[in-house]
C-alpha cells in the first residue's frame, strides 16, 4: 500500500470502499474520515478565499479536496498512495474543477513544497513534527494551517510552561507560530476507527518571525529539554553539551581573531623572523588551562537560570538565556 510514510494517515473522504474497490490499508493507518460534518467545519475553519492556493496532504479519496475546488483558485494536493491519486483524477475528470486541481505525487516530506496561501493536512501521525516544522520554516510565509494530528501531539503544540505536556515541541512551534487547538474529532468519525483520538489545530505562522537564528535557538532548548526537570546547571553538565560547546566556543574565536597564549607567541616569533608587526587586533586570549564548563555556569550564573528547570521556562527566559550564551562567544550550531 503506501509504505511506511502512510501510517497513522487520515484521509478525508465518505466514499464507501467497496463503491472504489480500493481496500484500505489499516496496517499503514489508512482511515477514512467518513463524517461531512467534521469536513466541512475543517473548510470552514480554514477561512478560504477565492484568491487563495491550498496545499492538501493526505487527500485520500478526495471529499475534501472537492469541496476547497469549489471555493478557491487551485488546490495542489500531495498524496504518496497511486491507488488515492487514481481515484482523486477520476473524480475530477471532465468537469470544471480539473484545472484547478494540481497533485504531486510522493512523500511530502521530501517535497519542495510549492507556494500556498493555506494548508488543510490529514497526514500520517508519525510525521507530524517534521511536517509541523517543514511548515513552519517554509517560505515564502502562508496564512494558516488546518491540520488533523493524534489528540496528544495537538496538545502538546498548544501546551503552556509549567503543565505536564509541556516540552521542545511546544516552546519551538510557538516560537514561530501561534497555534490554536480547534476540535476534538472522535475515532468514530472514521472507518475503520483508528486506535487513537485526533485534534485539529490551527497554525498562523508569526510574521515577520522573531529575529533569531532558529537553528542556534534549537540546540540551547534541545539541551535544555533533554532532561527537562532538571536544573539547567546540571542539564549543561553532560560531557557531550560541554564538548560541543567547546568545539563551537573555539571556532567562534578563531573566525573573530581570538588565539590561545600559545598561538600567541608562536605568531609573535614568526612575526619577527618575518620582521612583520603590524597584524590585525587580537579581541580575547584564551588561556591554556580554559575550561567551558566553568564558562558556561558563570553565564547560567549571571543570567538567574543556574537552578531553573526548563519545564517551567517560557520563550522569553530562553530569548534572554541565549543571549547571555552568544555575548560570551557560546554558541549552539
């Protein structure tokens, strides 16, 4: 059927099966949401309008996919399943909404996605974090995202510092986005029932984004969240944080002119022999004995987030925690 990348899918059709003669696959997650009721309120909570491209993945038979041709200027629909994408042609085929169907087929992760006003999703479950932040970091920037996820991934996206759910998933989608958890949809509402309940949420990416390097943001929250309630000082306690660090610490020095004691006098000698003095300014030394570790707990230190944990941190404390970080050449990617 549609392989690994098809679990946990949701595909928004009310076509009995037998009237396709396709059987749906539920090893891969294929599970049909079979209430038009659920469909159109997707729709509606989209707030389309006629101007508007669609992204759709997971379109399965279609029934949604028709309904959103009917209201906007193009839908370009991404399905990996052949057997869905032969379905969806046939049922445009020949009548007015055909050439405003575009569908790509293949696993939308590895996709360039195109340009989009909106995006409605019912995706394999198993995806969803990647796809959430393919979204999310795609430019140019869309409007709004309507997309179906597993009950507990939903409330993790909207979860707030300092509740259970809280974690890396919540502090980095809100980061850039705002995110609205809309409905609980039922297992019922599909068929066959999948095991687990589902959520639909809706995304609206901040725009203009916050001006952080988000791939230097991901890697200060990813330490941070590994053990999420421990201390932040015993968080940057690990060997592995405390080499990368380093690594990064030394290469920030290098590319802005800062040397150990010993490069210092080596460029001193050679210098001489060259009868060459004037070279450019030297910001900072390191000393042979530097040791991150120490550097890092005066910063965790003077920032006020030695003893907090990042269970209960908000984005703000990690704006300011980074910050601290990068003024003392630390830094995460």
């Amino acid at each position: 059927g549609g392989g690994e990348e098809a679990k946990g899918r949701v595909s928004a059709g009310v076509t009995p099966f037998s009237a396709l003669g396709i059987r749906f696959n539920t090893g891969a997650g294929q599970h049909i949401l079979k209430n038009p009721l659920v469909v159109n309120s997707i729709i509606e909570k989209a707030a389309l309008r006629r101007t508007d491209v669609v992204l759709e993945v997971g379109p399965g038979t279609g029934n949604m996919t028709v309904k959103m041709l009917e209201k906007v200027k193009k839908v370009i629909a991404c399905e990996i399943d052949p057997r869905l994408v032969g379905e969806l042609q046939k049922r445009v085929q020949g009548t007015c909404l055909a050439n405003k169907l575009e569908i790509k087929v293949g696993d939308v992760l590895k996709t360039d996605l195109p340009f989009f006003d909106a995006c409605v999703a019912n995706l394999p479950y198993q995806i969803s974090s990647p796809f959430v932040f393919k979204l999310l970091l795609h430019r140019p920037f869309f409007r709004c995202a309507i997309l179906m996820f597993q009950r507990e991934f939903a409330l993790r996206l909207v979860a707030k510092p300092g509740t259970k759910l809280y974690c890396r998933l919540s502090i980095n989608t809100q980061l850039l986005a705002r995110v609205d958890h809309l409905m609980k949809v039922g297992k019922n509402n599909f068929r066959p029932p999948p095991k687990v309940e589902s959520s639909v949420v809706r995304i609206e990416p901040k725009n203009p984004p916050p001006p952080i390097n988000f791939q230097e943001w991901d890697g200060l929250v990813r330490i941070a969240f590994v053990r999420k309630n421990k201390t932040l000082s015993a968080a940057f306690k690990s060997s592995a944080v405390e080499q990368l660090l380093d690594h990064n610490y030394r290469i920030h020095c290098s590319l802005h002119n800062t040397m150990t004691v010993k490069e210092l006098k080596a460029e001193y000698v050679i210098n001489m022999l060259a009868v060459h003095v004037s070279r450019t300014s030297i910001n900072v030394e390191i000393p042979e004995n530097f040791k991150i570790a120490e550097k890092i707990q005066t910063v965790l230190k003077n920032t006020g987030y030695s003893e907090k944990r990042a269970r209960s941190m908000d984005i703000d404390d990690f704006i300011r925690l980074l910050h601290g970080f990068n003024s003392e050449g630390i830094h995460f990617s």
